[in-house]
C-alpha cells in the first residue's frame, strides 16, 4: 500500500468512527422540558405556522443554512464513473469544506442513477428540506440539462461546482493576468483543451468577463472544435466551434496568449508551450498531473504566469475558493437563484483581494512563504480569512441588485462584521 492510500484511508476511519461528518444538535434536550418543546407536543406549534406562512420555515428550521450535496457519481474528480456509493467521500469532503470555510451545514446525498430525468424529479421532490443544492461529480453534457431544468423548475439556488467553481476561479485568475501582462481580455487569444463541464463554463465566463469569442479555440479528445465537425458533437461544443484552420492542439496554441487546460495529464509538451505569444498564461488544471509539468513549464519559459489544481505550486486554482462563500452569500439573503451576476461578483471580489497586502495568518498557514501580487500570486489563498468578507458580502449584493433576494440586505458593514465574528472559531 502506498503511503498516500494508506494515510487517507485511516483518515476516514479514525478513531473508529467511519466518514468524516456528524449531527449535532443545537438546542439542549437533556430534560423532559426540553424532549417536549424538541419532539413532542411542543414540535406541532412551528409545523402550524410553516403551514400558514412556508417562509417561517428559515425562523425555525435550518433550512435557511442547510445544503445539499448531491451526486450521482458519474465524473467523480478526475476518477470518472464509479457510482453513486463511491462518490460518497467525495460528497463528505465538500460538507466538511462548507463548514470549515463558511460555515454552512451540508447532507450529502448520493442517486443511484444515470437518468438525468430522475435525479431532476429526486432533487425537485427535496426542495423543501434545504436553502441550497451543490451538484457535484455530474458527467457532461448531462449536467448542463439537469442544472438548467432543475434552475427553471425549483425556486432555490442550484449550483453545478464543477462547471462554475472552477470557471469563477479561473476568471479571477485571468483578469489579474491580464493585469499583470497589460493585455487586454477583449484581445487575448485562448485556447480551451476540454470541452466538458468546466471547460465550457470557463470559455462562457471567459466571454462574460470581456473577452470575445471569436478568440477562443476549443479542444476536446478529438482535437480541435471547428465549423462543421460533425463527430462527437454537443450543443455546447457547437456554441464555441472556431472558423479556424487549426485541427491540433499544437496548431491551436501557436500564437495564443493563452491556456486553459481542464482536461488531462501531459498532453502539452514544451514545444507547443514555446510556440505561444510573449507573457504566455497557462492555467493547467488536471489534478493531481498538469496538462504541463510546472517545473518543465518554467524552464521553458521564465515569462510565464502559470496556474494548476495543486496546492504544492503557486497560483492554485481551487473550488473551495468559490462554492462556500458563494452559498454563504446566497443563503444569506434567501436568493431564489445563483445569478450570472452573482457568479461574476464572486470573480472580481477574488481578483481585487488577490491585489491586497497578505496578513500573518496566510503566511503561518502556508509555512511563512511571502505573497504579493504578480506572476506568482494571482488569486488568493484558500486560508485566506478574509475571503469570506470580499466573496459572500459582493454575491449577497448582486443577488440583491439583480431582485433575486427574498431577504435584502441593508447594512452592509453590519454583515460583514457578523461575517467576521460568525468564523473566528475556525481562525483561532
């Protein structure tokens, strides 16, 4: 046994006590006073008011922080379709990241189906029970189908991580570099390698963000995405097929300023990384192996700005940087929706943290390494504690602007200060 199997699998069974969350109650039942007002008689008095007026049911449920983590198990990350029951840690793990950076309660909930129409009707039968839903490990191009049925068909906010967590991320990451480079977005050539979830939310906020289609290049398993293919083709391929000559991947990057890669380990190699424009941006995201090995990627080319999925190189694209705080903010004002506004709020608030002075706290947290902005610091660190104020606070705000919020916010100071009190137990 390796020694990464062998520390991860005791991990989940430590102390004897198998997955990695539990319940725990929030009021006292330790007296027949309290089973009563728990259970009881005392139980049937907020039913009878839910009845009467369904919105009491974020006073006295915990609906209104409560989401779900549902999967069916068909693209679990990177380990493709392994099933509903093998996606289960992976659903634990996203709760306990929920918790940990925003305080949100999670169930995780597995579908043992491949239908998207039944885990539509599972999900929409379960809206009662939570004030969110995370769509997690959903293979493409199904996803696109359940999530938008599921956005038009129930009234709370639904979020496929895999496609926007990602793509928010990498678009705060993309607007600084094009700070930094002094390109402009709406300029920039890009070149997509994968066009699943991920790949065609990040091209579609590319777009939202300043850029223009017309410079994007798509490529999937099959090489390049062009007017006209006809094989392995999806609506969502057809969105973003190029009237390019190129056909390869290699032939795509020449030129390019940038690489957004979100599909598989090696597939770039140096030379075609060579080939790209001055002040090159590569975002190579499969994990845990880069489509680009970072160090062959530096010694390649020192005016790079690089970014991955891994923690153990700078510029790490993470979606615990996206799916907390975004749910933070929208529980927070009772959104009906996570809007295209709510999503790109949630981008520049990343992109304008990453420009500010980095507090002790980070350093310690990521073994006294200094970080300011530039090639090597472009997007915040996860441990950063005051993600939560720059991302739940401008999400919360835009569902407020866009009338997607049943409970407005006025007093913006005041939240984010309770914001800031509500997470110093996870800081100290």
């Amino acid at each position: 046994m390796d020694e990464l199997k062998e520390k991860a699998l005791a991990y989940h069974k430590l102390d004897g006590k198998p997955g990695k969350l539990e319940v725990v109650p929030t009021k006292p039942c330790q007296t027949a006073e309290d089973l009563s007002l728990a259970y009881t008689p005392g139980v049937a008095k907020p039913v009878l008011e839910i009845e009467q007026d369904p919105e009491t049911a974020y006073e006295y449920t915990n609906r209104g922080n409560l989401v779900a983590v549902i999967s069916n198990g068909t693209a679990i990350l990177g380990l493709g379709d392994r099933g509903a029951l093998a996606s289960k840690p992976v659903m634990e793990g996203k709760g306990v990241l929920f918790k940990r950076f925003a305080d949100v309660d999670v169930f995780d909930i597995e579908v043992d189906t491949h239908d998207p129409e039944k885990l539509i009707e599972v999900v929409k039968m379960l809206e009662p029970t939570f004030g969110g839903v995370n769509l997690e490990d959903i293979k493409a191009p199904e996803c696109f189908e359940i999530e938008n049925r599921l956005k038009a068909e129930t009234n709370i906010p639904i979020f496929h991580d895999d496609q926007h967590g990602t793509a928010i991320i990498a678009t705060a990451g993309l607007i600084n570099a094009a700070e930094i480079t002094g390109k402009k977005l709406s300029e920039m050539k890009i070149v997509y390698n994968g066009a699943g979830a991920a790949g065609i939310s990040c091209a579609r906020m590319f777009v939202a963000a300043g850029g223009k289609k017309e410079n994007v290049i798509m490529c999937d398993s099959k090489g390049v995405i062009f007017k006209g293919r006809t094989e392995r083709m999806t609506p969502q391929k057809e969105e973003f097929a190029s009237s390019t000559t190129a056909r390869t991947l290699a032939e795509a990057m020449k030129g390019a300023d940038v690489f957004m890669g979100l599909s598989v380990a090696d597939c770039v190699s140096p030379e075609m990384l060579a080939s790209m424009a001055s002040q090159p941006v590569v975002f190579a995201m499969s994990n845990p192996n880069p489509e680009i090995d970072y160090p062959t990627a530096v010694s390649v080319r020192k005016d790079l700005i690089m970014a991955t999925g891994r923690s153990d190189y700078p510029n790490q694209i993470n979606n615990v940087l996206g799916f907390p705080f975004i749910f933070r903010g929208a529980l927070d004002v009772r959104a009906t929706g996570i809007t295209e506004g709510m999503k790109m709020a949630a981008s520049k608030a990343l992109a304008e943290l990453a420009k500010q002075p980095v507090p002790e706290i980070v350093k310690r947290a990521y073994g006294g390494k200094e970080f300011s902005f530039g090639q090597n610091y472009i997007v915040p660190k996860p441990f950063d504690p005051r993600v939560i104020e720059y991302e739940a606070v401008a999400v919360a705000k835009a569902a407020c602007e866009e009338k997607v919020a049943r409970k407005p916010i006025t007093d913006w100071d005041a939240y984010r200060k309770d914001l800031v009190k509500r997470m110093e137990k996870y800081w100290k």
